[in-house]
C-alpha cells in the first residue's frame, strides 16, 4: 500500500504508518510513582512476651475436644 509521505504519522517505536495502523503507547508503560508510607511503625513485629497466650492450650488431637 502506497501513501504520500505527509499523510504518515510516526509512531512511538520510530516507525511511520498510515492513520489505520497508528497505535499509541499504552498507558501501562508509564508507571505511576509510588510514594513511601508516610507513617513508619515502631515496633512491627507482635509482642510474643504476652501472658495471655498461655491460656490457650489445644488437645494433642484437634478432633477431640472432650476438654472443651
């Protein structure tokens, strides 16, 4: 197919083609930028030396709940 040179348009990856063909770059290929959180936490980790963890005790076997 023959055009005339001013009726083609130059696309993103250096080639020119005819006004069917003419694909834009995606919006995908322009990422956003990503700002860090604004709040940072002190102590991320949960605290293990909590007393009320040893209250729960779970049965040598999960089906049988007769401590329940």
């Amino acid at each position: 197919m023959e055009m005339k040179y001013t009726k083609l348009l130059k696309e993103w990856t250096g080639f020119q083609v005819c006004k069917d063909c003419f694909d834009t770059k995606h919006p995908q290929d322009f990422p956003g930028v990503h700002q860090a959180d604004a709040e940072i936490l002190r102590d991320p980790r949960p605290d293990n030396n909590d007393m009320d963890s040893s209250i729960y005790q779970y049965p040598d076997n999960q089906w049988e709940l007769d401590n329940a």
